[in-house]
C-alpha cells in the first residue's frame, strides 16, 4: 500500500520539552488515500499530541523531538516556520473538538471560511473563492445564503458550528485532515449527521483522515483502521473489523470489553488502574502495571511491534493469549416486591427554568430495589427533573413521594432524615468534593449530620470505603490525590454512608475514561445487587443503561416519550423519537456485522 | 434600532446619575462649616455687608429654590457668578474647561496605544525579557506618586541635566492650549507614565487570556500569519474587557490631575478647583464638582458602548 500512501508517520517522538520525558514515543502510522484511521485511546494517552503533530504544531512546553511526518511525499518537521503555515490550512487541516471554543467569536462564520483560502491564495479572484465558500458549505450540509454567511458562531447550534469546522477544514481540498474528538459533547443525531458528512466527504475527496477519538463505537462505524495508544505508544493497529474481533493486545481487549454497546447484552468489564504519566513510564511496557499477563520479560523491555497477519501489527510478548474477558460478578437479578410501595414516585410534575417550562407531566416510579435509567438529549429537562427530586430545584408542581411521603419543593424544608435518604452523586468527581476535606471527612460527614459520634462514622465511613472497592487507607488522603474513578468511587461510599432509599446518579461516567466508567458501572450493579439499591440513573448514554437499569424512561422537551423494561425498550421500542434515537446510536456490533 | 435604543437608555441612566450627583454636591457644599459670605467678605465684614452679600447671591432663599435656580443656570449654560469677582463662572472657566479638555485628549491619544502596543507585546512575549523587564518597570511607575515623577522629569529635562523642555507651562489667557506644545511635553509625559502601566497591564492580562484560547490555536492551525492571528483574531476580543479600565483612566486625566497641573502651573481645572476651595468660592466648587461628574458618565458611557460594538454577542442581542 506504500506507493499511495497520503499522510506517513514515522518514529515520532514527542516530550515534555527541556526534561526529555517522552509523552509519545515510537509512533509510526500511514494513511491512504481516501481512508480514515480512527486513533483510539484514554485521555492523556498522547492522541491528541500525535494529531496536532501532524500539523506541526506542539503546544506550549511541548517539543516534538524526532521521528518525520510526510504527506504526499513531502516532509513536514523539517520546514521553515513560513513553509509550515502554507501547508496548514490546505494541505494538511484540522477539526478541533470543542466548535464553540475553536470558532472565534468576534469574526462573522464566512469571513472565517474565507480567510483560510485567501490566506492559501485558493483559486485566481475573490469571485471565485466566495464560490468555493458557498460550495464547501452546500458539502457540509448548510445553507450557503449571504445572510446565514453573515452569522457569528454564537447564532448557530452545536452542530452547524461543528460543520463550519470541517467547512474550514475541506475549503481549500486538504490531502490529510485530523479530526479531534469533533463529535464530543454533541446529540447522538446530530453527532450522526456530522459523521455521515465527514465519511462522505473524506472518500469523495480521496482525503486521509486521522481521527482522534475515545470512543469505540464511532471509530467501529467511521475507521477503515484502528490504532489503539496507551501511556504514548501505538500498542496494537490494523483494520478496523480485526482489532474488535481479533484484538492481540490485552488492553486493545479490556477496552472493547469495556465499551458499553447498544445491540449487545454484553454487561461491561471495567479495569483499575492508570496509564503512567509522563515522566513515570516503566522501562519494561507501558501496560505491565494493569496486565494480568504480565510476565518479567515485559517488566524489563518494551516489546517491538511485530505483524499478527498481514496490515495487524501488535506490540506484545503475550500477543493472542489470555481467556476471553468475562464479567467479574453476576447480573443483578431484581427481587420484585409488589408488596412494598416503589421508593420513589413522581406524579405529574411540571418544572419550569426562570418562567420558561422544561418540564411537562412528568409521572414515573422508581421501584423499591430497581434501578430506573432517565435517558435524554441535552436540553431535555432531565437535569431539572432530577434537581427537583434532590430539591435543589424549586420551580416545580405536582408530587414527589418518597418512601410514599410527599417531599417539600424544596431541600431546606424537608427534615434532615428525607434529606438524608435521598443522596446524590453528581457528574464531576472533580468539583463535587470538598478539596480541604479528607476523603474520611467527606465520607463521614452525612452520618455526622444525622448525629453519629466521631468514632461511629469514621467507622461506617472506613467500612463504606472497602464496599466501593477502595481501602480504609484512602481516608486520610485528599481528592487531588485520586484519580477521577477513585474521586467518584468516594463520591458513591458519600452517598451510600447513610443508606439512602433512593440514589440519583447524575450522568456520573460522562467525565471518566471508557475502562473507568466500565469500573464505576461494575461497582453500582454490584451494589444494587448486594444493598438492594434504588437508583434513578441519569444518563444520555443509551449504550450504557443496558448494562446497568431494569427499567428505561425516555425523556425529550421535557415529556415522557416511552418508558418501559430496558430490553424491551431498546429492542423493541414503540416510539418513533426512541427508534430513531436508537437508529442513531453508533453500535460496534451492528458496524462489524454491516461490513 | 437596537444600539440607539440602548444609548438612548444608558444616557437616562447617566442624567439619573447626574441628578443624585448634583443632590450630593449641593447638599454637601450647604454642610460646609464655613460661611461663604464670612470667608469672602472677612472678618471684619458688618452684618449690613453679610445680608447684601447673601442677597446678591440669593442665599438668603429656602434651600429648594436656591437648588432649583442653580439646575436651571446649570442647564442653560449660565451656572451662575463666582463669589470672588462677581463675574459668571464660564467667563474664567471656558479656557481652563478646553485647556483641561486637551490635555485629556493628547493624553489618551498618547497613552492608550502605547498601552495596547505594550501589553499586547508583553502578552506575546510572556515571561521572556520584554514582559519582566516591563512588569518591574511598570510596576515602579505605578508605585510612584504623581509628583515624584514630574518633579523627576523636571530635573532631567527642565534643568541643567538636559535643558530641553520648559518646566512650566505658559499659556496666556485667550489663547489655545496648543500654543505652548513644547510647555505641554511634560505634563503630558508626566500623565502618560503615570496611566499606561494600568492600562498596559490590563490589555496584558486580557491579551493572554485570548492567547491561549482554542479560537486563537486555530487560527494557527489555519496556517494564518502571525500578524492575522494577533489583529484580526485576537485584539478584538481581548479590547473589549479592557475599555472600562481606560475610560476610567481617561477621565481621571480630564479632572483628577491637581497635582500635575501644579507642578507645571497648568491652567486647568484641576488648579481651579484647588483655588475655589480654598476661597469657598462655592459656585466654582459646585460646577466643577458637575462638570468632572459628566466627564465620567461620558467616558463610562462610551466604554459600555465601545465593549458592545467590538462583541457580536452583545451587539446581536440587541437587535
């Protein structure tokens, strides 16, 4: 495949710059023409660095060392710091991951497209660059009419920022585009569309796209390949299809195991751990530390890349061996008790934001011992809706009863002990804990509000801390100190302390790494399964519900649309707005199979 | 439509201002323990003496009436006679209103790009010797009191150090300010080092705020020059958070500058307003007081409207 190779990464290395510490290392990677090479891996795996690398750009202490970058046969480190801008921008583009941070929000959207061919010098007139604005954005999907040209990018929505990036990024016809993350932090619809357009656009055009990603089953739907980077090295790449079904690499196989999937029934395998940071990489591989392969050899070299079959190349001494991943504990079977009254009832609740209603009759049990999923679209009130059953929101009418009790709107003027028994575990494990306070502190501090001595809850507190896996040691450490899955392992044992009825879990793995949330959501099911835990799971993670809820309440403009047992409403749903939400769920399996 | 709709409601809010300013000023100049007429007249003034003087300037009028005929005088342009002379207020002020007027102008003019060019320049070079040697320095001048500097500047340029400048100025009543420019270099340079490091600073944190955003990355990752990416993608949004801190310091320059007019005998208003205070020449004290106000609602009113224009966020708002 070499004579048509487009973009050709050899040897990159990349470090923190002035200490030598190498954030990537060893990467080598080709992309034909007309192809797209998802590159997968946790945050801080060093993707993103090898993306912008590509462009030849480092960001601030950071060097790119040695190794070479050629597109169509041209080197690209090497240059001049004036040859580099020409090649940015035409040759070689790029599609960040956050549209309405990238888009600069003082120039108008078509002056912005404008700019970059003007810059390259594109076509011979101005006539005939506004021409190709109008074009790339009629290939985007937007309308091309002076007046929308006109908008600034806070006019537009997620999504239409999103395709001005890659309006900017296919303007002046690229060889090579890097797409980072580009589809992060957007609907599953939406995140579709900017999908189909990207893949229409990269094979129409013949242009090689690296595609920066976390997420698996975009990558299973998008990539023609597959490289999978751990701690800052390409431990395993090949087509796309080989390395979901085949993997080699013990990590490549935690990972997809980890990935939750629409179509399989398949619970998640989480992994503990962390990469180790730059600066702290053993001398032996990157992944010894978390491999239950490991062996001495892999303590003391890194093993060199080597073919499994032809395009599948590994980097491992155990490639191919270990038993198949199986779940570490059995599925929850839910005891159903018709007799005890559902720990939770919401009963035609209306809530409004500032005046403006988001939420309409919303009414739905969560049952005593169950875990009810609230799946939604941003900006479906589920948020809201969830608030308002914690009590921190007060714009809202109709019943919520707990335990049968009807609550007050809002959590001041409900008594301590109904506050206490419904707990909540928020999104952010990296603001949702007190930063003075010790992990034994912050645990223990809800018994000691519901009048517990100092001894008996720094007791319950070092018990619940062993429950959510972590030691009775943690409790004397602080949150900086923790990794984001330790963070919200302390933030569950917090809200499990005082045995609550009810816990809400607000979208609580949206902010953690794919093995992790497989970690965190291992750790709930076992939970619910030992402690007969109810929980109201917010989420807009569909994949996800089905490895974790009985039951599934789809909401959108703030109205129950279906509700119903989680198998039937993933497999069976009724609803048009749920078929096509599902429809639009990238699934790896349904990719592997379609191939 | 929109943008004139907003100045149209901004400027009410400032002649609200302005009416809780005029209530405070007059109500504050009534409190003062000494009587104008006393002051003005002597000690040995007769009790005869006292009642013409307080006739003749309607003193002897309820407090209401006395605040009613001054808003009316104000408002006409005729605010009223300066105790001292007899003559009205705008016959002596006039020149020193257009002197203070220019030195404002020529100020900002001076110090505000200077103060972008060196904060955006210290932003671009962070931590490197430009921006270290700049913060020490810019920090000293701040540091420094008015009239150390001037008296600084006087001795090297105005004495036997280098004799280039004059160290006062002279212009003679009648006359515009522009016919000294060579007495005006000092005070103006007096003023420009005493508010470009506020203002530098400023421009220069905002400037690396913009920097390091993803927006300003793009704009590189575009290929776009250098030059593009600062003026076209940057000062744009880092200008805006930084007009309230310039309007401040630019009527500060209009009002505020008692002791740089002193030190180089500058016929402003600011030495006017020294001298009325310390006759208890109180309709001069009372104009001034106003007319310093107004500068303020003028230049904070243009900031508010500069920082809308230069964000689309806030313009298309307003439509």
């Amino acid at each position: 495949m070499s004579e048509h190779v487009t973009l050709d990464i050899r040897d990159l290395r990349i470090e923190v710059d002035g200490t030598g510490n190498d954030i990537v290392d060893e990467v080598t990677l080709q992309v034909p023409r007309g192809q797209v090479l998802g590159l997968v891996g946790e945050s801080g795996s060093g993707k993103t660095t090898v993306g912008l690398a590509v462009l030849g750009h480092a960001r601030k202490g950071v060097a790119i060392s040695s190794g070479s970058i050629e597109i169509n046969g041209r080197a690209l480190l090497s240059r001049s710091a004036k040859d580099l801008r020409a090649m940015r921008g035409s040759l070689v583009t790029y599609v960040p991951q956050d549209p309405s941070m990238s888009l600069n929000p003082a120039l108008r959207i078509g002056t912005q497209i404008l700019e970059v061919l003007e810059h390259h010098g594109f076509g011979s007139s101005q006539q005939e660059r506004r021409e190709r604005v109008e074009q790339v954005m009629t290939e985007v999907a937007l309308p091309n009419d002076r007046d929308f040209l006109r908008r600034y990018p806070h006019q537009l929505s997620g999504g239409q920022q999103q395709r001005v990036g890659l309006a900017m990024a296919f303007a002046c016809r690229p060889a090579v585009i890097v797409l980072d993350e580009p589809t992060t932090g957007l609907d599953v619809s939406t995140q579709s569309h900017v999908l189909a357009t990207v893949r229409d656009l990269c094979h129409q055009h013949g242009v090689a796209a690296l595609y920066v990603t976390h997420d698996l089953a975009v990558v299973a739907n998008l990539a023609d390949r597959v490289a999978v980077m751990y701690a800052g090295r390409i431990v395993e790449q090949g087509p796309t299809k080989a390395i979901f079904d085949n993997a080699q690499h013990p990590y490549t196989r935690h990972l997809t195991a980890a990935a939750p999937d629409i179509n399989s029934d398949e619970p998640v395998i989480g992994l503990r751990g962390r990469a180790p940071a730059p600066g702290k990489r053993p001398a032996g591989c990157a992944f010894a530390l978390r491999c239950e392969l490991v062996t001495d050899e892999c303590r003391e070299q890194f093993p060199v890349e080597r073919p499994v079959l032809r395009d599948h190349l590994v980097r491992c001494f155990q490639a191919g061996r270990g038993e198949r991943l199986t779940p570490a504990q059995t599925p929850v079977s839910v005891r159903r008790d018709s007799e005890s009254a559902p720990a939770l009832q919401i009963r035609h609740v209306d809530a409004a934001y500032t005046g403006h209603q988001v939420v309409h009759d919303v009414t739905f049990d969560v049952p005593r011992g169950q875990c009810v999923a609230l799946v939604g679209e941003s900006g479906s009130g589920k948020t809201t809706l969830t608030r308002s059953v914690g009590g921190l929101h007060r714009e809202w009418n109709g019943e919520i009863l707990l335990d049968g009790v009807a609550l007050a709107r809002s959590s001041r003027d409900r008594p301590t002990a109904q506050r206490l028994s419904i707990q909540y575990v928020f999104q952010n494990p990296y603001s949702s804990l007190h930063p003075r306070r010790t992990v034994g502190e912050s645990v223990s501090r809800p018994l000691r509000v519901a009048g517990a001595s100092a001894r008996e809850a720094s007791h319950a507190a070092a018990e619940m801390l062993e429950r959510v896996s972590l030691t009775a040691a943690y409790a004397s450490r602080y949150p900086d100190q923790l990794s984001g899955g330790e963070r919200q392992r302390v933030a569950i044992a917090r809200a499990l302390v005082c045995k609550p009825s009810v816990l809400v879990c607000d979208e609580v793995t949206s902010a953690l790494d794919v093995l992790v949330q497989a970690a965190v959501v291992e750790l709930l099911v076992g939970l619910q399964r030992d402690l007969g835990l109810s929980m109201l799971f917010v989420t807009h993670n569909l994949p996800l519900v089905r490895s974790l809820a009985q039951q599934v309440v789809v909401l959108a403009d703030g109205k129950v649309v279906e509700a119903g047992p989680t198998e039937q409403v993933l497999t069976r749903p009724e609803q048009e707005y749920t078929q096509r939400l599902l429809a639009d769920t990238p699934s790896i399996a349904a990719a592997l199979a379609a191939d | 439509m929109g943008i004139l709709k907003l100045v149209l409601r901004r400027l009410a809010l400032g002649v609200l201002t302005l009416f809780v300013v005029s209530l405070a000023v007059f109500l504050l100049s009534q409190a003062l323990p000494s009587d104008p007429a006393r002051a003005v007249l002597g000690r040995e003034a007769t009790e005869e003496n006292v009642a013409a003087f307080r006739a003749q300037y309607g003193l002897d009028q309820p407090m209401i009436k006395q605040y009613t005929t001054w808003i009316k005088g104000l408002l006409s342009g005729e605010p009223g006679v300066s105790y001292s002379n007899g003559e009205p207020i705008m016959d002596f002020l006039g020149d020193r209103i257009k002197n203070s007027l220019f030195l404002m102008f020529m100020g900002s003019l001076i110090s505000i790009p200077l103060s972008l060019l060196i904060g955006s320049y210290a932003a671009l070079r962070r931590d490197k010797t430009f921006d270290n040697a700049n913060s020490v320095s810019s920090l000293i001048l701040a540091a420094m009191p008015e009239f150390v500097l001037g008296a600084f500047l006087v001795v090297l340029f105005a004495t036997n150090v280098w004799n280039i400048f004059p160290a006062t100025i002279r212009i003679r009543p009648g006359e515009p300010p522009w016919s000294d420019m060579k007495g005006m270099i000092l005070p103006l340079l007096t003023l420009t080092l005493a508010v470009t490091p506020y203002v530098s600073r400023v421009v220069r944190a905002s400037m690396i705020e913009v920097l390091e955003s993803d927006y300003v990355e793009m704009g590189r990752l575009k290929g776009l020059p250098e030059r593009t990416v600062l003026w076209r993608h940057a000062m744009p949004n880092a200008i805006g958070p930084t007009f309230q801190v310039m309007a401040l310091n630019v009527a500060y320059m209009a009002g505020g500058v008692v002791v740089v007019e002193s030190l180089f005998n500058f016929p402003g208003i600011g030495l006017a307003m020294r001298d009325a205070v310390r006759d208890v020449n109180i309709p001069v004290v009372q104009f001034l007081a106003m007319f310093i106000s107004f500068i303020y609602v003028i230049t904070n009113l243009a900031a508010d409207i500069g920082t809308i224009l230069v964000t689309p966020r806030l313009r298309t708002r307003l439509s």
